[in-house]
C-alpha cells in the first residue's frame, strides 16, 4: 500500500510537470545567525540580530510546472556570536565560517509562471507566490572559537569539519521583466554536529540560519509562459 502510494504522488508530479519545465541561475545573499552552546537567540533577540554576519552564494532552480521546482545552491557563510551577549560570565566568542551545498525540494503556493523579455509578458496574476522548502545539506564548517585567556575548557574542539543538515524554507518569489526574477526568503539548518561553535557542551545540534535576498535570470524555458 505505502509503495502505491509513493508511485501515485509522483506519478501526480510527473503528469502535472509534463511539458513545463524551465531552469534559471542567481545570486543570493544576506545575512546569517547561529544557535548552539554559546547562545540562545531567542533569549535576546536584540543580540542575536547585532551578531547578523553576510552570506553569499550561488544558486539554481529547476522548474517542473507553476508548482513544483527543485533547488541547490552553494553559500558561503560567516557566524558570529559572543557569549556576554546573552549574560554568559565565560566570555567565549566565535567567529566562524560555513560552507554549505544544499538540495530541497520546494512548492509554490499559487502557481508560478516566468516571463521572458518583458511585463508584458506575464500571465494573469502569476507573477509572484510564497513558497516553502525542505532538503538537506552538506557542510564544512572551521568555529575559530577565542577563548577568555589560556585555561582549558571542557567541551572545547575548534577542529574543522564536515556535517549533514536538515533545512527548511519559507519565502516570496517576483516576476521580474527581461526574464530576472526574486526572492525574499528566510532558511534554517539544523545540523547533525555539537561543534559548529567550537564548543561540545549542551545540545547536541548546532544550527544556523539566513535571511537573503537573491536574483536569477531565466536560462531556458519551454511548455507554458
């Protein structure tokens, strides 16, 4: 039954994105937080949006149909958080780096038809919907976490490494003329590793999260416009 199941939603896919595919590629950047053993944003949020540091990164959609597109992007990140911040009397901070590779899936609320050349060309009231997401991720990661003078830390690991991450999506996409678009979109990852801040001490999940605003052109188009 489960295996019928799973056959009939992408036969639903599949039937529904025959014929209607286009891809395009763009820029996002914005601005990234963390969560892990240094901090907790939710109990300062006025810290955790000072500690905002830039990401950028390159990324690319497949188009199914109005409704369904797959996306992955590689971004580079920079993470930042002080534990004063939060009231910690330790006083560690972090300045670290992530690199991210990303696939998800995501669905288009209303359905979602690209342009061309002009705004002319847009179809009714196409031109713009929400849209959610859910993939994964691989990341490396290098904490760079200082310590308050010399004294040994239990918990401190400030080696690089590699993680798996589960991440999410919301956001709003635009039809732009001269086949660009838009988005406005907020993601997170929750990560498979304690040591994104260089610290193993709590939680066992680190995660980190973006706020980014990205633009695409359109690179091929063909069964609907």
């Amino acid at each position: 039954m489960r295996k019928a199941v799973i056959l009939l939603l992408f036969g639903l896919i599949g039937w529904s994105a025959s014929g209607q595919k286009y891809n395009e590629i763009g820029l996002t950047i914005g601005a990234s937080g963390m969560a892990g053993d240094l901090n907790d944003p939710w109990s300062n949020l006025a810290a955790a949006a000072y500690e905002m540091r830039p990401n950028i990164g390159i990324e690319f959609r497949h188009f199914f149909s109005p409704r369904h597109n797959m996306y992955t992007a590689f971004r580079m990140i920079h993470l930042h958080t002080h534990e004063f911040n939060y009231g910690k009397p330790r006083g560690l901070k972090m300045n670290g780096n992530v690199s991210s590779l990303e696939l998800r899936y995501e669905f288009n609320l209303r359905p979602y038809t690209r342009s061309t050349y002009s705004a002319s060309t847009m179809v009714d009231n196409d031109w713009w919907t929400p849209y959610i997401g859910l993939g994964g991720s691989g990341i490396y990661y290098n904490p760079n976490m200082q310590l308050k003078g010399m004294d040994p830390i239990k918990g401190f690991n400030d080696n690089v490494g590699f993680s798996g991450a589960v991440h999410f999506a919301f956001g709003v996409r635009f039809d732009l003329p001269r086949a660009m678009g838009c988005t406005i979109e907020f993601n997170e990852h929750v990560t498979f590793t304690d040591r994104l801040d260089g610290l193993e001490d709590g939680d066992p999940y680190d995660w980190f999260y973006c706020v980014n605003i990205g633009f695409s052109m359109l690179l091929l188009k063909k069964g609907f416009y």
